[in-house]
C-alpha cells in the first residue's frame, strides 16, 4: 500500500510542471504569421484560453473585462512555440495617455538596465523548461528558465514608441540580459505587438524557439522527439491607465494579473502552472 501510495504521489507531481493547479496544452499546429493580425483560421488549431478577472491579482483587482482583458492561443510547430494574446484594454498608456513616469523610477524608460521594461501596457511570458526547482527561486534569465516582455510602446529593437520585446527579469543580472539581448536580435524570440483597428486594445503574437529557449539539460534543447513535456508557465498582462487610476499600488500600475502564483510570489518557479507540449495535433482537429 505504501508503495502504490508512492507511485500515485509521484505520477501526480509529473502532471504539473509549477505547484499552481493551471494548465494550458500547446499542441502541434501550422506555422502563424507574426504580424500582429488574428487572420480567419490562422489559430484555430490552438489551445484557447481567457482571462484576466480568475487570475491573481498583484494590483488592483480586475472586475470589467471592458476595462481588461484577454483572449489567448498557444501552439507549436515542432520548432518554434507561438503564443497570441488579443487583449481588451480601454485605456491605452502612452498613446490615449501621456507618458509619465512612475514615483519610484525616473528612469523606466531608459533601455537600460536601470529601466523598467515591464513599464506599460504590456505582456509578460515565463517558461521553466526544466521542470525543476530546490525552493522559492526565481527564473534564471537563460535557456532553463526565463522571464521576457513585449511592451505595447517600446522594444529593444524599435526603442520608445514602438512596441516589442525587452530583456525582462532578472535585470541585476549581466549575463541574463546578455542572453535576452541575443535572443532578441538573433530572432530566437519574436513578438509583434499591435494596437487593434479603433483601438479599445491590442493583439500580441510571439515566438520562442525550442532551440536555444527550451533547455531541459544542459546543452539538451527541447524536441518534439522527446514526446509530451510539460514545463513550467507564467504569464501576466499589466496594465497602466492615467497615474490617478493606480494610486497606492507600486508605480501607479493600474492592474497587473498573472496566470498563476500568488501576490507577491507569482515570480517564484514554484508557484508558476503548467504548460504541456504535446506532440500531436489537438485532438478535435483529427
């Protein structure tokens, strides 16, 4: 009995990834074109999912989907994994406001490491590939476990006013930011983020190649030949409105949601949820 108890315990463990009881399955789908644009078809061999009202909050809660929002794809195919995001947001920072600057950092606009790149509307992407964490750690900032951003109005490749990705977390960290440096430049990662048609919103449309951003062991990059896989997976959508609208929340954010976690942890691999690459189409397209 103590042994099937055992095996049940560990089977179990192997179905999440992160400790956080949400999971999304990426399953194999056709190659999307990364244009900011959610064409007819073009993911309807993805995983869907919402959000933002059942997510944690580490802000001000999030009760109107008018106010924010999302609709969400994740897919693969056998190279690269592609998330979209069509995120409702009715206050668009920096273009339907000016852009101020929070108390606590005069300079979050600098594409430094002294900025803050998640400063914005934005979106935030986490992977734990390795499945594996000893405490409350948090990503590393290279091919096991990582932390990026794709702001609505700034990128390291367009700088302030043009949206796309910005080396995320752990800046204090060189050799992170290195690493988030060449997977920008090299294409590794690719997002595209583009204000929706009569504004109200954005869609966001972002690649991560298996290779080299889903490490798994050392020098050993995730393949669709190694079968299913779950990683470990986080995503927030923050939000900034005018700065009156996040009074007493660090720098004035209106709303910042995430996937999975708790406040003020949510960064932690272990509280992250889970995301399963599968091999296969999803089911339902056979």
């Amino acid at each position: 009995m103590r042994f099937l108890l055992v095996c049940l315990i560990a089977c179990a463990s192997l179905l999440r990834a992160g400790e956080f009881p949400r999971t999304l399955q990426a399953y194999r789908g056709r190659t999307p074109i990364l244009d900011g644009v959610i064409s007819a078809g073009e993911w309807s061999d993805a995983t869907e999912f919402t959000g933002v009202s059942d997510w944690i909050p580490q802000f001000s809660p999030t009760t109107d989907p008018r106010d924010l929002s999302l609709h969400g794809y994740v897919k693969h195919d056998g190279k690269r994994l592609y998330f979209a995001f069509d995120v409702t947001d009715d206050v668009l920072y920096g273009i339907d406001t000016p852009r101020w600057l929070p108390d606590e950092n005069p300079k979050a606009h600098e594409l430094s490491r002294a900025g803050f790149p998640w400063f914005g509307d934005e979106m935030e992407l986490l992977i734990n590939a390795t499945n594996h964490w000893t405490g409350a750690e948090e990503a590393a900032g290279n091919g096991f476990s990582w932390q990026m951003v794709c702001n609505l109005t700034k990128s390291r490749t367009g700088g302030v006013g043009h949206g796309g990705l910005l080396e995320g977390e752990p800046r204090r960290s060189q050799r992170a930011w290195d690493t988030y440096q060449k997977w920008i430049f090299s294409g590794a990662q690719e997002a595209v983020a583009k204000v929706k048609p009569g504004g109200r919103g954005y869609i966001i449309e972002w690649a991560v190649s298996f290779d080299p951003c889903l490490e798994v062991a050392p020098g050993k990059f995730y393949s669709t030949a190694m079968g299913d896989r779950p990683m470990g997976l986080n995503i927030a959508l923050g939000d900034l409105d005018e700065k009156e609208k996040g009074a007493g929340n660090f720098g004035h954010f209106h709303h910042e949601d995430w996937f999975a976690g708790a406040k003020n942890v949510r960064t932690q691999l272990r509280n992250w949820g889970t995301l399963w690459i599968r091999t296969g189409a999803r089911p339902d397209r056979h």
